[in-house]
C-alpha cells in the first residue's frame, strides 16, 4: 500500500508517528515516575504515620508510668493505708484512681508478689501475682514500664476476660491454626516501687491498659492521622478502626502470613501494598516489643490505594490531552516543514515529465520556474548577452553540475562506494581462490603425508627385514658353526668375520634411527645436529657440502623451532640429491637469543618455481612453507631454471616459543 504513496505523504505520515511514538514513551515513563514518586510520598508519608502511631503507643506507656509513679511518691494516705492495712480505704482509693485516669487495671502488691488490694477484685487479696511470669518482671524494685501479654487467670481475676476475648474469623491468606478463639491480652503495663519514709520497701503498684477492643487509641490515631489503625495480638486484630461489611470492627480477623512472616518471625517493619478485607492499601507494619525484646504483636497503619489510583488516571487523562493536542500542533508543523523539502523534488519530477514530452527549454529550479522565467527575473545570468563585461557570477548563479546538489553528492558517493565494493570483491574473491587452492594442497598434503608415513614404515620394515634380519640370521648360524667347530683357529676366523657383520648391522640400525630423530638434536642441539646430518649425508653423495654458522653453537632454543628448522634442512638437502644435479651445497645457520636464520643454496640446475607452486605433486616445498608458519617463520625460495636454488628461512622472536 505504501508503494502508491509518494514520497512526502511517506515522510509525513513517518514524522506524525514518531512525534506520537515519543510523545506517548515519554507520557508512559512520565506517568510511571509521578506515580512512584506519589507511591513512595505514600510510603513516606506512612512511615512518618507509622511513627507517630508508635510516639503515641509509647506516651500512653509514659504517662501510666508517671501517674503510677506520682501516687506512690505524693500520696502520704496511700502509703498509710498500705502501712496499716486499710484494706477497704485503700480499695476506694485505688478504685477512684483507676476511674481517673482510664486504666484498666490497677493492683498492689507486697514486695513479695502477694497481692494486697486490686481495684478491679476486691477478693484477690493474698494471692500471688507471680503465676504470672510476665507480670512478674514488673517487680523489681525499679520503675519499670513495657507492653505485655496477660493471661488468662490474671485477665479472669481482674474482670477483664470478657474485654480481652476475641473469637478468631479465618481468612485466606493468614496462617493455619486449630485455635478459634484468644482468651489472653495486651496491655500497655507499669509499675514503681513504693517505700515508706525509711526509704523501706512496703509494696508495689502495677498498672496498665488493656489494648484489646481499645477503640479509644485506634480512633484517636485514625482521627488524627487520617489512617486505618490496628493493633495485633500476634496475627490477631484485637483493636482496630477498620470495619467489616455490616460495619463492625474486623476484631478477630488475622494478617496474612506474608506479613507474619516479616514482622512477626523477623522482627523487621514492613512497608507495601496490601489487600486488607474488602480492597488495596498502602500499609506500614511494625513489631510489638515486650520488655524481653520478644515479638508479641503488630501496630499496623494504612491508607486505601484507591485515591492514588484516581491520581495516577487523573494525570494520565491530563497527559492524553496534552499529548493529542501537542500531536495536532506537531503535524501542522510537519505538514508545511516537508512540504517545503519535497516541493523541489515535485519541481525535479515535473521538469522531467516536460522533458519527457518534448519542451527541451524547460530546466529544474528550486522555485519551479523554467529556464525563460529565471532569465526574466535574472538579467545577468549566465547566457544573457546584457550581462556586463568583467562582472563576476554571484554564488547563486554556480553551475548545478559543478555545485551538485545533495541528491547528486548522493549518487557520486554510491558510485565510489561500488568501486571500492567492486575491487574488494575482486580482491576477495582473489584470496578466496588462493584460501581454497591452499586449502586443496593441505589436504593433499595431509593425505600424503599419511602414504608417506605408511610408506616410511615400510620401508624401514623391509630394511629391518632384508638387511638386519639377514644379518642376525648369518650371525645365528655362524654362532651355531663356531659350536661344532674343533679347531680354534677357525673359531677365531669365524668370529672375526662376524664381528664385521655385527659392525655393519648396528651402522645400519643407527642411519636408521638417525634418519628416524637425531639424537643429537636432543642432546646437543640444533647445530651439533645439522652437522651431523651433513656428515653422513657426505659419505654418501656425489657433491660438496659447506657447513658454516655464526653463534649457534652454544644457543639452544625451544624444540618446536629446532625440530622446524632441522627437517627444513633435511628436506631441503633431500630435494638437491634428488632434482638439483648439484656440485656443491652449502649451508649457513645464523642464530642469536631473539631471531635464527637458515640458507640453503646450490649450484644445481635451478627450475620454475612459479609452475612448481602449481603442481600438486610438488608437496616438498609446500610442506616447508607449512613447517615455517607453524611457528612464526617465513621461507623464501630465490630459483630459476640453470641459476641454481636459494632456500632462505627466518623466524623472529623465537623467545615466545621457548618453554
């Protein structure tokens, strides 16, 4: 479809939907950060609430603490009714003062722990408050202050079991229990020594608020904060201003164990959003510390997500409004910038269709006049006969082909680039051919090297057998003639004439094994070597070897590269005793610590190398090439037909291959 489109609707359409792409990527990131950044105000926002939930749990604490602690030291009555044991006095008494200040429960004890009045039990007096382990803590002969789990007993003896009950609604998410109801309670606890004017010990005074079902401080949270607040008994809600479907308070739902998890099992506070009974909220949770430093409950805040939702719409709407009238702004803008870049093109088009029907007067201009308007317009242009003498031609007036445009910078650049593609090709497709006729020659030689290998064993079987094996065989029954010999003199005669056969078999099995490894190219390196080779190889050919070299003696180097510059050498004496019809070799070794060099030249008959290198039977030479390479080296072969063959071979930094 975009084929029948010309080019500027193209250019147009491509504008409007990159303006529009940008416009909503830029919207969707825009949106996303102003909403985190409202999602984590919130979770600022909570934590800060979640604090001062905290400040206000731990006042009420503060404040028990100093009313129990400003009766025990300003009350002279008090402290003479505990002295003289007015029981029923000091009942009202405690009874008034409970009232006053909105405690729960207020009770004295002796310094042992007996308790001798409670306001909320008048028949309690004797009994021992330390079956209470946890109440228990309180009295130590210090000020001491703390939220505490109370039990069961204490709760029934101080009339507060039906306050502190809550029977457990099971939810989905929280955690698996048997239990179906909570008997015990948590309770914001106090308490202070009381002594009498000898500064002697006569009781102490324990006071608290019960938090279960303790609206009064959620409420006052909630009203102040503006937040949903909770306080938790374990996992258990046993005070909360969040409401249940029919309005009453979720008392008795429990957290989910994700929560419990983290708050609870880890003591660690929890920041999140949360689904609570009927929707999404924003949620801060924070562990309820005993004096023990032991969890026993949660101080939960929250904020329903819903608001934040509204805002984060709200703003999406705004962006989509701006974001479409910014798009209709942009394409009015696009509309009149491409049309003023194509226009010369339809100019370049319609110039060429009046060509094309026969107007040869007619000539591209930017503006889309022709030729004989532009003359009109411009006296002095370039063929007008008006134009004056030794008046130069403004830049305007440049010759098109000379100036080009960008569309002809275009095609020339194109046309340079497919040169320069061309001759890379060309190029390429030269060391592709020399890759896959080096790559036929590897293989070759490979296959070669295998009948080679398999011809060498070969023949050093038949020479094991034809000249070893005949030998030993002649040595055998000459062993057996000295036996049955009685006469000394041919036993001495016979042994001589084996000595020579054992002489001559073990020369034999030495060239064989020399021919094999040189020992010496182990033991005494690459020098020692060669010169031996060259030796032996003298007491058997027709021509003059030269042997010199220059520091190599004392220098031994890597065994790759003396194994590599050893049979270079061999190989390269092997060919002049086969082809070269040579009258005199010689060879010279170049060494020092960094670089070595090895030359073989001959007086021989010479041959084409160019032709050689083609010859797929030539593997010798294409061998050697090979063996340099491998490690690092370069051969280079100076021949010519009757001038005689140089083999030169260099390796530089033959360190990296040392061991």
């Amino acid at each position: 479809m975009l084929k029948n489109i010309n080019i500027w609707k193209k250019i147009f359409i491509g504008f409007v939907i990159i303006a529009a792409a940008l416009l909503l990527i830029t919207g969707r990131v825009t949106i996303k950060q102003s909403y985190n950044n409202v999602k984590q105000q919130a979770e600022l926002t909570l934590n800060n609430n979640l604090n001062s939930a905290n400040r206000q749990l731990n006042r009420r604490l503060d404040n028990i603490l100093f009313i129990l602690n400003f009766l025990s030291k300003s009350h002279d009555i008090f402290k003479d009714r505990i002295i003289n044991h007015d029981l029923d006095s000091l009942h009202e008494f405690i009874i008034k003062f409970k009232k006053k200040y909105g405690l729960s429960f207020v009770v004295i004890t002796d310094p042992s722990g007996k308790i001798i009045s409670s306001a909320n039990n008048t028949h309690s007096y004797g009994e021992k408050l330390s079956e209470d382990k946890s109440l228990l803590l309180f009295l130590n002969g210090k000020q001491l202050k703390g939220i505490t789990v109370l039990n069961e007993n204490f709760l029934i003896r101080e009339n507060l079991s039906e306050q502190a009950y809550v029977k457990i609604m099971p939810t989905s998410e929280a955690r698996s229990y048997e239990i179906t109801e909570e008997r015990r309670g948590i309770a914001l606890t106090a308490s202070v020594p009381v002594y009498n004017d000898n500064n002697e010990l006569i009781a102490f005074l324990l006071g608290g608020e019960l938090l279960n079902r303790h609206t009064a401080f959620v409420d006052e949270v909630t009203e102040a904060l503006q937040v949903s607040t909770t306080i938790f008994l374990d996992d258990l809600r046993i005070a909360t201003s969040s409401r249940l479907d029919n309005g009453d308070r979720a008392i008795g739902t429990r957290v989910s164990e994700k929560i419990a998890n983290i708050v609870l099992d880890r003591g660690e506070r929890y920041l999140g959003r949360e689904f609570i009974l009927d929707q999404w909220y924003l949620t801060a949770y924070d562990p309820i510390f005993n004096i023990n430093n032991d969890v026993i409950g949660i101080l939960y805040v929250g904020i329903p997500e819903e608001p934040f939702i509204q805002m984060r719409n709200d703003a999406m709407n705004s962006f989509i409004s701006a974001a479409v009238h910014s798009i209709m702004i942009a394409t009015l803008l696009a509309f009149f910038i491409i049309r003023s870049i194509t226009n010369p093109l339809h100019n370049l088009i319609d110039t060429m269709q009046k060509v094309e029907h026969g107007d040869l007067s007619h000539r591209y201009s930017p503006k889309g006049k022709n030729r004989r308007e532009e003359k009109e317009e411009n006296p002095f242009s370039e063929n007008s006969p008006a134009k004056p003498n030794n008046t130069k031609l403004l830049p305007a007036f440049k010759s098109r082909d000379q100036r080009g445009d960008e569309i002809q910078q275009l095609g020339s650049f194109f046309n340079k680039m497919m040169d320069s593609l061309q001759a890379n090709w060309q190029k390429n497709q030269e060391l592709k051919a020399q890759l896959e006729e080096k790559e036929r020659m590897r293989l070759y030689l490979l296959q070669k090297i295998i009948t080679t290998q398999e011809e060498e064993r070969k023949r050093i079987s038949r020479e094991l057998h034809d000249e070893t094996g005949q030998s030993l065989t002649a040595l055998i029954l000459g062993l057996r003639r000295i036996q049955e010999a009685d006469d000394i003199n041919e036993v001495r005669k016979l042994a001589g004439d084996f000595r020579e056969i054992v002489h001559k078999t073990l020369e034999e099995i030495q060239w064989l094994s020399f021919e094999l490894r040189p020992s010496a190219l182990d033991d005494l390196g690459l020098y020692a070597a060669i010169n031996r080779y060259i030796k032996e190889l003298s007491r058997y050919s027709d021509f003059n070897i030269e042997y010199e070299q220059q520091k190599c003696k004392d220098i031994r180097m890597n065994s790759a590269v003396e194994t590599t510059v050893y049979r270079i050498v061999q190989e390269a004496l092997t060919n002049v005793i086969r082809h070269a019809e040579a009258q005199n070799v010689r060879v010279s070794l170049k060494c020092d610590h960094n670089n070595i060099e090895a030359i073989i030249e001959d007086d021989g008959k010479g041959f084409d190398y160019t032709i050689l290198q083609k010859d797929q039977h030539a593997l010798g030479l294409f061998g050697m090439t090979e063996r340099a390479s491998l490690v690092g080296g370069k051969l280079v072969i100076d021949t010519a037909p009757g001038k005689g063959t140089r083999i030169t071979l260099s390796i530089p930094e033959v360190t990296k291959f040392n061991n």
